[in-house]
C-alpha cells in the first residue's frame, strides 16, 4: 500500500467516506463499465472489439488496463454512483477503519457456517470454503426491472420450445429450430417425447448468466436449465453479508428474497399431481458433489427432505421414498442431479446416482419434476442465436435482454460469416461434457496467435456442428475488498450474475430478487468458482416497499406440524447408526490405543499376561499390523508400529481411519447435525491427522517419543468426549438419533464383553496390573476404587463391569439400554419388548454368584458364557437392524404407506 493509501485511510474520519472511498478505489479497466461509478472507464490505451461485440462465456477481458488509468490522482477520479456512495455513507462511526475487521468477521463466519464448494468433489479430501467477497454487487431498480422483464420473457419462450420439442415439433418442421440442436443433441431426451408435464410447466427453475455492457445495458451470456446451482449459496451470501452492513441493506431498501422462495413452493405443491399436501423431496447426487452444501441449506430453508438416488423406489409407476416406517410417497421432486443420471433403466446405465424407473412415473403423470427431464439441449450456446426467431414466432414479442451475438458453424452462412472474426470471438463446444461429440473448453480469439487461429478454423471448417462462436465485450467491474496486502484495499473485479426464475404457479414465473454474482480471480480472467472465482451478494434496490415475507408459518395447527416432521431415510437412518458406531470405535481405539502405550511406558512391565492382552486386543481391534512381533519379543518395535499405525486412513481400525469414517459418515446426513457438531467433527479428524503426519516427519528425521503420540490421543479424546456430548444431549430423540444410539452401543457392547472375555481366558485380570489395566479400559477406575477401596478380586470386577445398571460402561446397562432403544425404535409402547429386543441377553437373569462360579480348572464358564452371548447377539442385531431397516426387506415394511 502506497504512501498516499494511507494518509487518506487514516483521513477517513475528516471527509465523506464515499468521497474516501472514490478516492481509494482505482477505476475499472479502460472499457469496462465500472459498477462503483456507474459509467465506462475511458479506454485511452489498447484495442477494444466493437460496441455491438460481447463477452464470451465467462471471459473477463483480454486487454490491459491503461498506464494513466491507475495513475489517475485519487482526487480526480469520477464520484460514486448515488447507491455505493450511499453503501459507504451507512460504513457508521468507524468507517472504513472498520472493514479489515468486517472482512475477518465475514471469513470467520462462512468458515464456522461450514459453507463449502467442494471444487473436485474429493471423497477424502477437505472441502474448500465458499469464497465470498465483503462489498455486494448493488443493482439499481431501473437495471433490474429490464433485467426482470427480460428474464420473464426468455423463461416463457425456452417453457415453450421444450412444450413444442417434445410435443407437435413444428418449430423443427418449419425450420426455425435445426434438428442438430435438437434430435443430435444428447440432452434430448426420446423417451419423454408426448409427456404432459402437471400444470403444462416444464422449465420451474432457470438461471440465466448475465454481463453488463461498457454502455450500461445487460446482456445474456448463457443459460441453465437442468440443475442450475446457486439458489442455496445466494442465501446464504445475503444472511452473511446483511450481517456485516445492517444499516446500509436497510437504508438503501434492499429487496428480500424469502416471498419468491415462498411463491416457488407454493407453486410446484399446487401443481404436484394428487397427494394434499404433497411429499416434494430435493434430490441430490450426495455429499461428494461440489455443491453438496448447498442442497442441504436449500431443503433446510425450504422444509423439504433431502434425498439421494437410493432413498427412492418406483412401484407401480409411483415414486416412494424408502424411510424406517416404510414406503412414503413422493408427489414432487426438486432435482440437483443431470438429466442423464436420473434413472439407469432408460438413461445411462452406469448410473448408481438415479432411480430406477423414474422416468417411467414422470411419464405417467404421477411426479412432478422440477425441472422435467430433457432441458439439457436449452443449454447449448448455439441456441441463443436461434431464440429471437424463436420468440416471434411462439409468444409474438422481440426479445428486450439480448444475448451475446452467437453463429452456429453448423450452418454454412454463419460459419463463413464468423471466421473473418475468430480473433476477437470466443469459441465453444456446441455440446459441451459429451464424449459422442468434440468436446473443448472454451478458448478466446485474442489470445491466440494466427497459426493456433487458423488451427480451430480448420476444425470448424470440418466440424461446423460440434462449434459455435460467440463475440466479445468487456465484463463490467465492481469494486472488491483486498487485504493482502497491508490493512486492506479496493480492487476492481469483473463480474458476472446470475439470475434466477423460478415458477410460481401453472405456466407462470417471477424472477428472485437478486442473484449470485460470480467473481473473476485476482490473476486470472475467468469467473468461475470452479477455477478460484469468488461470490459475491447481490442488493436489487427497490422504489416501493420492501416485502418482508418470512418462510416462517405463524398460524401452525397440529396437522402442519404433525407434516412437518421430516421423515427418517432408510439411508440416513443407516449413516447415522454407522455415524454412532464409529464414534464409539473411534472412542475405543482411542482408549486401546493410550493404555497400550501408558503400560509400555510405565514402570510395571513384568506381567506377561497383561502384555499378552494388550498385543491380542490390538490386533484384534487392528491397531497393530498382523506380522508385527510380540509385545515381549520386541516391545520398542510394537511400540513404534503402534505409534506409526495411529494415523493411517487406509487400514480400517487406526484411530486416523476411523475419524475419517465418521466425518463421511456426517456428511452423509449433515442436514440432520447441528453446525457446532458438525465443525467439532471436521476438527477433530483434521487436527488428529496434522500431528500424525508431524509426528511421522519427525521419525523420518530420527525423532521418535511415545509422549507426543499420548498427547494427541488425550487431545483427540477430548475432542471425542465433545462430539459424543453433542450427540447425546444436543439431538431430537427422533429414531435417526435412536439409530445412532444403537449404533454406539451395540459397537461398545461387542468391545467390551470381547475384552473382558480376553482378560479372562489369557489371566490377565487375575494380576493386579491386568485387573487394573481392565477397570481402565473400561473407563470406570475411580468409581472402583471409591467402591471398592482395595478390593481386586473377581467379585467387583464382575459386580461393576458387568453387573452394575448405573455404569454406562457395564454390560448390564449397555445390554438394557440397547433392548430399550431398539423397542422404541420399532414403535411399541413403553416396556414393551419387540422380538429383536428379546435377541439380546436379558441382565435381569443374571446373578453375582453364578457368574463368579469357577470350574475346577479355576475357569467361570458361567460369566464366559455370558461374554460370548452378548459379543455375539450384538452383530447379529447389528445385521437384523440392516435388513429390517435399511434394506427394507424384512415382510412387515413391504407394504406401501398411505
């Protein structure tokens, strides 16, 4: 930051801060429009294409800002447009020495929201935090109304092509639509040909990219019509950043956006065929997808359930969504998925993304869709040049928002007529993400040397139909907030919107009142999340009254609410019973894992039987490689390999491995966790692993200490201790959490009564360390000891750790616990017992003496039998609980719900 930077910031407090602010902010790029000014940047320097040559797909500009531009004295730089000036007017007392602080508030907020944009949806990979700028794009009413009239516009005519496309096809038979388009493209979808649609609607959700002109003026860049991305994001950009300037969103009557998302809903339960109130469900690809986050906040905020492929079936051409009561019929489904996916049977039949016989339900009437399988080919940059033609002809009105002047070079006039222009033109895949056809990413005319120019000419010459060029203008630039260098700065970045339409009735739409505005990387000129773009909220001003409609139900009767209660999957009932089981493994691994370490460690390491113990339940627990040497052979090198083993994600059983799994298995369900549990988690497995790979640095370097690897077990335990705290108190008792409790304890159950059966058979118990080693493990040392004072004999072993019904770690009060959780589960009253209940062990049966009886071979086969029952009948109920409840096929859940 220059000299000059920071005499005006410290001046900020003696003059308006948006003549500051006008004076700190550089100007756009010559040629731009500039958003804080509100007028082009003079271009004094650099060819720039012609007044009627847009911008390509994304494209920011190729050409460099003028030397004087950035040279301009800041007191002789034009003044703000009337709404930024107002936006910096509002900054309060603190000014614009406050923005460093809003900006670390605003990162801290989007990191502990868990706002993600999983760019390469890496199963194991972190996610990347949702990037979102400090100043929002503000958009004046008079640039929004012909925006909105526009939009509203261009939604009926695409509604009405695919009406046309898979009904009468007269636009094909009349020529206005070429069959290449249309028949060749693969998002043409034959089987749904002859489909009436409920309510004649095929298009309820459509996105339109939109790129303001050096002249003012909006134009289209391209469009979405399959599963267009943004609705969920664009909230929460508007709650993120209304919080960090509440007297500027109210001062300069910002439009909500809650009464369009209301209309939407309203809309598509109107139309939903039967069912009152209709099931609608939002369907997503699963948590790996880059936008996963987004699905979960949208059926969060529009109380809706959330699904994925499996959680449906098709019977009877009818869609049902498969939860622990049984089938339940879905009437309407939100889709995020590509049409392609959506059902294996008639689509691609690799697909695990879909339902099965879907298509087959939406052909029947019996679904509504949203939106209606077979819009893909809406999305091919060569229809924009087709659509004023289009217009004419099916509503009889000219297009008010143009799109960017596009030629299809599948015909001959048009590719003849655009090859002269390659240099100052973008050019793209007619059908992009197809492998039957030639597939590029876009690429920019002007930055290509003429034999690379002649290069794609050829391939257009050849393949006129797999091309289509489109022509070039500057992205306008809004002003950014930077603080990589010193306090902080205002840069110029291009800018592209994306608006949304969404239906709210039969054959009718309303646009969303603002938007999400897509950002172009500091280094790069593409605007694009995918390559390191950024987001920004977007304020449409309004000159009437604010609508502050609220999603919120004031007037809620027992019926609405008794709708409301969001079903249990079967597939979300599954992630969560593994969610609690793998905690609980994670628990125990922990727990192994500290003991194992604090004997090897210790002073006492006499008792082969105790070293025995410890080397069986690490193996059988996986902690420790199988060809590892015995503890009392090599104990240094069991303890390395134990220490080594900690963090490996690949061997199941590692207390690295089984963090991992229980962050998958969160993500899975994280519309169901709070986002306290949920960042706890994420925390937790992060963290574990840093220090484990530290601590494997550090070895490769000749460093080698059990201490370190002891105090990340005690840190990664109480960070377990949190998340099973959450778990415990801070979740409805619904049955997802009935599953997850299940889970935990049937996992518990098995460790603990396969480790007492241990200590037993090997001896270990039978010596003080062992017996001692055994009350840890069991986490119960100080309620032993105040118990039992002195006492080690196999009478309070027995009393407390397998007896006792106030122990949560005894097997009695597990063995209880699990009967209790699964009746309830099952719906019966209460104490009443189902017969899976009745397949664990019944503790009341059990008595002190006839456990501790011993043979004369000093064994208890009373108590052994005891252990053997419970390990057993706690994976046995492990596999009835999979087939009654997550498979769906045990008899009494066949029928179909009502």
């Amino acid at each position: 930051m220059d000299p000059l930077h920071d005499s005006l910031f410290d001046a900020q407090a003696l003059e308006a801060p948006a003549e500051l602010a006008s004076a700190l902010a550089p100007p756009a790029a010559p040629g731009h429009f500039d958003e804080l000014r509100g007028a082009a940047t003079p271009i004094t320097a650099a060819r720039v294409g012609g007044p009627s040559q847009p911008a390509p797909l994304y494209e920011a500009s190729s050409v460099p800002a003028a030397a004087d531009a950035d040279e301009m004295p800041p007191r002789e730089r034009p003044p703000l447009a009337p709404a930024w000036a107002d936006f910096f007017e509002q900054l309060g007392t603190d000014g614009f020495n406050d923005l460093p602080r809003r900006a670390v508030s605003l990162e801290r907020q989007i990191r502990d929201n868990g706002v993600t944009y999983n760019v390469y949806a890496d199963a194991d990979g972190p996610q990347r935090p949702w990037s979102l700028d400090l100043f929002p794009l503000i958009v004046s009413p008079e640039s929004w109304a012909q925006i909105e009239a526009g939009v509203l516009q261009r939604v009926r005519v695409l509604d009405r092509v695919m009406a046309d496309v898979y009904g009468p096809q007269q636009l094909l038979a009349e020529g206005l639509l070429p069959p290449a388009l249309v028949h060749g493209h693969p998002g043409y979808l034959r089987a749904m040909h002859g489909v009436k649609p409920p309510g004649d609607t095929w298009l309820h959700i459509a996105a339109f990219d939109l790129a303001r002109g050096p002249d003012g003026n909006w134009w289209v860049v391209s469009q979405r019509t399959q599963a267009p991305s943004g609705l969920g994001y664009l909230l929460e950009n508007r709650l993120a950043i209304a919080r960090q300037f509440p007297q500027a969103f109210e001062a300069l009557h910002v439009q909500r956006l809650a009464a369009t998302y209301h209309a939407m809903m309203e809309g598509l339960q109107h139309m939903c065929p039967a069912g009152q109130p209709p099931h609608i469900a939002l369907l997503t690809p699963g948590p790996y997808n880059e936008t996963y986050f987004e699905h979960a906040y949208l059926s969060r905020y529009l109380g809706i359930t959330l699904v994925e492929g499996s959680d449906l079936t098709v019977r009877d051409q009818r869609l049902y969504l498969k939860t622990l009561q049984g089938l339940r019929p879905v009437h309407g489904l939100i889709k995020r998925l590509d049409d392609q996916y959506l059902d294996p049977l008639e689509l691609r039949p690799d697909s695990t993304l879909g339902v099965p016989g879907l298509l087959q339900a939406i052909r029947a009437g019996n679904v509504l869709v949203a939106n209606m399988p077979g819009s893909a080919f809406l999305e091919s940059p060569a229809l924009l040049g087709f659509l004023p033609a289009l217009a004419r002809r099916l509503i009889g009105e000219k297009l008010q928002l143009p799109a960017l002047p596009t030629w299809w070079c599948g015909e001959r006039a048009a590719m003849e007529a655009v090859l002269p222009q390659l240099d100052s033109c973008a050019i793209k895949s007619t059908y992009p993400g197809d492998d039957s056809h030639t597939s590029f990413d876009a690429v920019l005319g002007s930055r290509m040397g003429r034999r690379e120019l002649d290069e794609w000419a050829g391939r257009i010459v050849r393949q006129g139909d797999e091309h289509t060029v489109q022509s070039y203008l500057p992205l306008s630039q809004m002003p950014t907030w930077t603080q990589d260098l010193g306090p902080g700065h205002i840069t110029p970045r291009a800018v592209l919107l994306r608006v949304f339409a969404v239906s709210d009735g039969a054959r009718s739409w309303r646009v969303l009142p603002g938007g999400l505005a897509r950002l172009a990387g500091a280094d790069a000129q593409i605007a694009s999340m995918q390559r390191g773009g950024s987001s920004a909220d977007v304020w449409v001003q309004t000159h009437g009254e604010v609508d502050r409609t609220t999603l919120l139900q004031p007037h809620a009767t027992p019926a609405s609410l008794a709708r409301h209660r969001a079903p249990v999957t079967s597939r979300a009932a599954e992630n969560m019973f593994w969610l609690g089981r793998y905690t609980e493994r994670a628990e125990n691994a922990v727990h192994l894992a500290r003991l194992t370490l604090d004997v090897l460690g210790g002073e006492d390491q006499s008792s082969p039987a105790l070293l025995s113990w410890l080397h069986r339940l690490t193996l059988r627990n996986a902690l420790v490689p199988r060809d590892v040497p015995t503890i009392p052979k090599s104990r240094r090198v069991f303890e390395r390999a134990l220490i080594a083993e900690l963090g490996d994600v690949e061997e199941g059983g590692s207390v690295g491995y089984s963090l991992r799994c229980v962050r998958q298995a969160a993500a899975a369900v994280r519309e169901r966790l709070s986002q306290d549990n949920w960042n706890q988690i994420v925390r937790a497995e992060a963290e574990f692993l840093r220090r484990a790979a530290e601590q494997a640095g550090e070895r490769g370097e000749g460093g080698y200490a059990s201490a370190v690897a002891l105090r990340m077990l005690e840190s990664t335990s109480a960070a377990l201790a949190a998340i099973t705290g959450a778990q415990t108190d801070r979740m409805t008792r619904d049955d997802a959490w009935r599953l997850l409790s299940i889970g935990r304890h049937i996992e518990r159950l098995g460790f603990l009564s396969s480790s007492l059966a241990a200590g037993f058979e090997i001896g270990s118990v039978h010596e003080v360390s062992g017996f001692e080693a055994m009350v840890a493990l069991f986490d119960s040392t100080i309620t032993f000891h105040a118990r039992y004072q002195q006492r080690r004999d196999v009478a309070t072993l027995v009393d407390l750790l397998v007896q006792d019904g106030d122990n949560p770690r005894s097997l009695a009060w597990v063995t209880q616990t699990l009967r209790g959780r699964i009746a309830r589960l099952a719906g019966s009253a209460p104490g009443k017992l189902t017969a899976l209940s009745h397949e664990l062990p019944d503790p009341a049966t059990w008595t002190l003496e006839h456990l501790c009886e011993a043979g004369p071979d000093g064994r208890h086969p009373a108590l052994e039998n005891v252990l053997e029952n419970c390990e057993t009948a706690a994976y046995h109920v492990s596999d009835a609980i999979g087939i009654r409840y997550f498979t769906l096929t045990s008899e009494s859940l066949r029928s179909v719900g009502a």
